[in-house]
C-alpha cells in the first residue's frame, strides 16, 4: 500500500536537486506514467514553479516530519524561499488529518523502512557532496535487458520523447594504444593499457570530412543561438553568412545590435528563442551559467518540446551535461552534446572542430550549421563523449602554454630573450603554426584575445576532476591549473590566455 495519497504535503528529491517542497497530486494525462517502473511512484507538483512529475516513493518524505531536516538556512537555490512560504500556507488551510486504525500493518511497517532509509540515503549525498572532484559515471546500458525509467527521466518537466538517446549510457572504451612495430614496448603500465583497451567500432563514431564551403546548403529549419561571447559571436557571423535562419539572445542585449543589421532576429528571453526555433545552439562560459540558461527563469525548459532540438556547445562537465539531456529528453526535446576545439580565429574563419554526441538524428540535422562554423565534426556516440574528448585535448592546451610561458620566462632570466628562443624554435621540428602564433600572442601584449584566462584555467580544473574520477594522475595537468590561478589571482582572468606568462615570469613570495 503506497505510504502518500493525493493531498499530502511532501518533500520530493529529484536527481542533481535538494529536496523540494511539493504536493501529490491527481496525474495530468499529458505525462504518462513510467509503466516499467518497478517502484511505487506518484504524481507531485513543486512549489513556486509550474513543475511537476512523477517520483518514486522512496523520493519523497513527509513535510512536517523532515521540515528540520530539508530546509536550509545558507546556500538557498531560487525560489525555495517562496517555495516554503507556499507549502506553509496549504498546510494552514488543511484540515486536520484523519487518524487510521492499525489495520494496515504492511503499510506502517514500509513508511518505517522508508523512514531508515532516508539516513543512508542522506549520508550518501552528503559523502558525494564531500569528493570536490568527484565526477558520476556513465551508466551502462543493457541492450537485452528492459531499461528502466527513473523517476528522473520522466521529471516534473513534462512528457518523454522515446529516443535512442533517451538509453541508459554505456561506458564507451579509449581507442586502442600500439607499440611502434620496431620494437617492442617495456614500460608495464602501457601494457597493461594494451591490455585493457578495446578498438572503437565503426558505428560508434562517424567523421564528416573537410567541408568546401561553397557546397554548404543552409538547412530550412530555424536556428536560435544563445550566448555571443568571443567563440558565438564568430558562429553567429558564419550562420548568417551562410543563409541560416538565426534567431540570438544574449544576456547583454547590447551585443545582439550588430547581428540583427546583418539580418538575425532578436529574442527577449532563452525561452523566446526555444519557442520560436526548431534547432537551439547554446554556448556559455561555464557549467552554472549553462544551468542557469537552461534551469533559470524563462529559460530553456519553459518552451523545450518535442521536435525542438537543444545543441550545447559550452565546455562543462558531464554531470551537468547529464543533468540537462535529462531535463530536456524528459520534455519531449532532443538533446545534443556539441564541444568545439579551436579559439577566436578559427571560429571566426569557419574552421573548428566539433565534436558531438548523444542524439544522432540532431546531429544530422545540424550538419549544415556544424558546415558553416566548422571544417569537420565527429560523432562520439554515447553522451558524455564529447566532453570527456574536449577536456582531454584541453588539457594538453593548457599545459603547452603553461610550459611555453615557463620557457620564455626563462629564457628571459637567463638573458637570452624570448624573440630569440622564438626564431630558433620557427627553424626547429617544434615549429609548427600554434606554437609559433601562441608565442607572438604572449610577446604581444596588444594582441587580440584567443581565449581567457579563466576559461582556460576552468577546463584545468575539469579536466583535473576528470582525472580523479578515472583514477588518472594527472600531475603537469594540476601543475598547470596552479599557474593559471595564480595568474587570475594576479587580476588577468579576463586578458588572453597567454597572460599566464604574468605568473610563469613572477617569483613566489
């Protein structure tokens, strides 16, 4: 027998969010009920939104016994507040509850278990709370089992849309590493490697070739773009040169002025753009402004439906990226993880490379934008490829430069100038167009930004994160991330990447 019925006045967790003051409620037809859930399930709406969902029951607690335990004092999320204010107020207009006889012995006795059970299941968040590196894993997918849905994927965000995507994920495997054929390797752990790794199938990743632009056919479906920092202003531009039907939103509406005379449409709101678009890319600095854009008011989730696509292109972690496909897939929509490799001027020149996964029907459908802004894409397969991929090249990009400004700074101290290190290397194996460009930026004070700082120094500190969630040292990795912070704690986290030189040329205290 189910511990609540309709009226009661709970507490409901969902995935990635605190316990939320909620009421269960008659279930909308709209959002079906996930039949293969094998756990006892009810329909709640949540406070000081217009969500609502189905949670499992082993998801929701009784208001005023866990009142104490759920509210919080510090670290209040948006809208709690008003939240609380509204559930008191229902509870004050409730009448008094009946008292049931004990006939029901099996149902106390599984209110009980499901009390001692919110203990463990408290003391487990509070220890994932306490791993500040700690990353969740994929979720292994199971083709000849049935999959099942949690109360998460069907949320208070509406009706499901039944795509390949929508599949537990499964843990995809590194390509595999091999020895030079003349001789053989004898270094343990690269054999152990060996050993472990398993070859990509041809279906799991597909590779579009280098694009002529002059072939790119602009798609018939409305593009909506939100954020136009240094990299979405330069997609941006390549879309509407290339005949794309762009709609742009930024939270700065001043930056929108130059798009809308090049023939772009302004929206008032994320929301507005979702609504008035078929396909939505977005790309923002970080994974809290990607939460807000897509979680915050009137933003993605208010007008996500089906056939509408969502394409983030911001490099953030894979938790937040789980938590927004399913959000978005729960609604109906179709979720695309989209991560870029390439700064400023490649994306201004059409040339990054993109890297996808998750929805492949999307991905598809967005290859004529991908065409525009980029020379190539690749299709990862499984969510949380992209990003995994991104942060590892990342990685090597901050290092390279961490290391650069380290030898120039040198170079400098030991009065043999950094232009003079720099023509050697032009004439050496280790020239090569990205080092030699990196290098004249970091001597060039008035230069043009690639990259900030900052975002540099995020993608260290995921990627770093990263490492620890696959038990990966990740030693000239974290090295780097620490002269990129001291650098933006010298006051450079907005000034080109390269500042970092700033720090490399400065002795400790």
């Amino acid at each position: 027998m189910a511990a609540f019925r309709v009226g009661d006045l709970v507490w409901a967790k969902m995935k990635s969010f605190c316990a939320w003051p909620a009421k269960v409620i008659e279930p909308k037809p709209e959002v079906k009920k996930p039949l293969k859930e094998k756990k006892t399930v009810h329909f709640v709406f949540f406070f000081g939104s217009e969500n609502y969902g189905w949670i499992t029951e082993d998801c929701i607690f009784d208001f005023v016994k866990y009142k104490e335990r759920f509210s919080m004092a510090s670290r209040v999320p948006r809208g709690f507040k008003e939240a609380i204010v509204s559930i008191e107020e229902a509870l004050e207009s409730m009448p008094p509850k009946p008292i049931y006889s004990q006939a029901s012995e099996n149902s106390q006795a599984a209110q009980n278990n499901h009390d001692h059970s919110v203990f463990d299941f408290e003391l487990e968040e509070a220890r994932e709370n306490e791993s500040v590196g700690a990353h969740k894993k994929s979720r292994e997918r199971k083709p000849s089992k049935k999959k099942e849905e949690s109360e998460y994927s069907q949320t208070l965000l509406g009706k499901k849309k039944k795509e390949h995507t929508d599949k537990p994920l499964k843990k995809r495997p590194l390509p595999p590493v091999s020895p030079s054929p003349a001789k053989k390797t004898k270094t343990p752990s690269i054999s152990k490697l060996n050993d472990k790794v398993t070859k990509l199938s041809e279906s799991a990743y597909t590779t579009t070739n280098p694009v002529r632009k002059t072939d790119i056919e602009p798609t018939s479906l409305r593009i909506g773009f939100l954020g136009l920092g240094v990299m979405g202003q330069g997609m941006v531009n390549n879309l509407i040169k290339y005949g794309h039907d762009v709609t742009v939103w930024n939270r700065t509406a001043t930056k929108c002025r130059d798009f809308v005379k090049d023939g772009a449409k302004k929206g008032g709101t994320p929301a507005d753009v979702v609504q008035s678009c078929d396909i939505i890319f977005s790309c923002v600095s970080d994974p809290a402004a990607v939460k807000d854009l897509v979680f915050g008011n009137c933003g993605v989730l208010q007008a996500i439906c089906q056939g509408k696509g969502f394409v983030d292109l911001s490099t953030i972690d894979t938790e937040t990226t789980e938590d927004v496909n399913e959000a978005v897939t729960a609604r109906g929509g179709q979720y695309l993880e989209g991560r870029l490799v390439g700064s400023r001027k490649p994306c201004e020149e059409g040339e990054l490379v993109i890297l996808a996964a998750g929805d492949k029907i999307l991905y598809e459908e967005c290859k004529s934008c991908f065409d525009s802004f980029g020379n190539s894409s690749f299709y990862l397969g499984d969510l949380g490829n992209a990003t995994k991929m991104k942060l590892v090249i990342n990685a090597m990009v901050g290092t390279f430069i961490a290391s650069l400004a380290e030898s120039m700074s040198l170079a400098e101290k030991l009065d043999l100038t950094s232009h003079t290190l720099l023509e050697i290397l032009k004439k050496s194996s280790l020239n090569s167009p990205w080092l030699i460009e990196t290098a004249h930026v970091m001597l060039d004070q008035e230069a043009d930004r690639t990259a900030t700082l900052s975002n540099v120094q995020k993608d260290l500190r995921l990627a770093v994160a990263l490492g620890d969630s696959a038990d990966q040292p990740m030693s000239i990795t974290s090295s780097a991330n620490e002269l990129f912070k001291r650098a933006k704690a010298m006051g450079f986290g907005e000034e080109d990447a390269t500042a970092v030189v700033n720090a490399a040329s400065t002795s400790y205290e």
